[in-house]
C-alpha cells in the first residue's frame, strides 16, 4: 500500500531583500526659521523578510523589518552654523545596539551603519502585492507626534505597537558654532554629542493617516507616503531641540547583497 504523506515543505519559508535607501531630511520650525533646512540624497539601508511559498516565490503576508539605517550628514549655514552628522538605525550599528563613538573624530565612527544578520523585527506588516503595499501592524503613536507644536514631539515621548520602528537610535554629534544663535537653537556651542533610542511611529501625517508604504509589483522600490498637504516629508522625528524634523525615503533594491534571497 502506498502511503501518501504530506508535501515537501520549502526550504525556507521566508527570504529576505535588501534595499539601498535614499533619503531626504527636512529641520523646520526654527528660531526665525533661520534654521530651517531640507537635505537630499542621504544614504543608508533596509532590509526586509518576505513570506515565500513552496516553489520560493514571495507571497502576500507577514513580512518583518529587520534593519534600518540612514547617515544624516548635512550642514545649515545661515544665522546658525550647524553641521550634522548622525546615524540613524534599528537595531544595531555594525553589530553594536550601544556604540562608543559620537563625534566623526571618535575611533571607530563609521560611514555606514551596515547589517549584520539580525533575525529578529523591529517591525511588522502585511504585503498585499495586488495592493501594492505593505500596510503595518498597529501602532499607537505618542500624543504629541501629531503636535503642531515645535518643542511637544520629543525623544521621551511614547509610541508602542508592532507597527512601531522600535528600537530607533540616534547617534553621532551635532556642531554648532554661534554663542546666542546656538543657545536660541537649544544647543551648547561646538560639539553636541547624540545618544538617544525611541519607538518610531510609521504614520504619515495628521490623526488617521496612512500607516502603510508604496511597493512596486515586482518589490524592486518601496516609497515612503507622499502628498501632505501640509508641505512635511511623511514621518515625523522625535527632537529635544525647539524645532521639529522630518524624514522621507525610497528604498531600492539590491541584488548584489549576499542578503537578498528573495527570487
């Protein structure tokens, strides 16, 4: 008798793709607006774990945010001399949740903050390619994330949710040069080493806004919301300074990444 049991499962039932972002940062709401500022082209990586099916193609499901970074490094020469240079990323930096280095001149201080195989998410959705989308988990923003005012949304503040980008770290430093321009701008004059980690809300814009990202059929490009009317880039950063900051970004993806195993 011949006993039929149940088919092969994949090798893997996930694959992962990573993806070269393109960033762009936005400072408003300064003093004067003097501090005011939009910065293109900044560099950094995602990458993402997809649900395959048994022949190893990526199906629609669960998909996990297993890394993200971006190196904020621009200058704003105007009533202020400000000169940023920071790392943005979840979970880690080369490795390292807690790096030592601060300032470009620290030991150690990389151009890149680089993945190096974590498993574990530090974010949730849903893909819907027919949709082309991927629609986070839930995520209950911090109260002041919606604020229109400038010194409400700050690194202390509290998001929570699967939807979240948790884990979220700021490092590097910020060099301000100006006695009263820098005071004015909550900053200490010369050298302002950042160290911070928050829960990042993936909301784009004002109370019931999209919590979800644009991907291409082919999952070649995802893209950030676009289109507030409001003139803010779609996600806003937490910041102790009396300004507000905003970041959108386009991921692309890399097929010479030993990390992308999708087809």
């Amino acid at each position: 008798m011949t006993v039929i049991g149940p088919r092969p499962a994949s090798a893997s039932e996930s694959c992962t793709i990573f993806y070269d972002v393109d960033a762009s940062l936005q400072v408003t709401d300064t003093y004067l607006n003097k501090g005011d500022a939009l910065a293109t082209g900044l560099k950094g990586s995602l990458v993402i774990e997809y649900a395959q099916d048994r022949d190893g193609a990526v199906r629609n499901g669960k998909v996990k945010v297993l890394h993200f970074a971006v190196l904020e490094k621009f200058t704003v020469d105007a009533i202020v001399d400000v000169s940023m240079t920071l790392h943005h990323f979840t979970p880690t930096c080369n490795g390292e949740p807690s790096p030592a280095w601060r300032r470009p001149s620290d030991e150690g201080f990389p151009s890149e903050c680089r993945y190096t195989g974590n498993q574990k998410a530090v974010a949730v959705g849903k893909l819907s390619r027919e949709g082309r989308a991927i629609t986070w988990a839930r995520c209950k923003a911090a109260d002041s994330y919606w604020a229109e005012d400038r010194d409400a949304y700050v690194l202390s503040a509290v998001s929570k949710g699967r939807g979240c980008l948790s884990e979220m770290h700021v490092v590097g430093n910020v060099h301000c040069e100006g006695r009263l321009a820098c005071k004015l701008g909550g900053l200490d004059r010369g050298d302002n080493p950042e160290f911070d980690v928050w829960t990042q809300p993936l909301i784009h814009g004002p109370p019931g806004s999209k919590n979800s990202v644009e991907v291409s059929s082919d999952l070649r490009t995802i893209r950030t919301p676009t289109g507030r009317n409001d003139g803010f880039l779609s996600y806003n950063l937490p910041n102790d300074a009396p300004s507000r900051i905003w970041v959108s970004w386009v991921a692309t993806r890399d097929d010479d990444s030993p990390h992308t195993t999708c087809r």
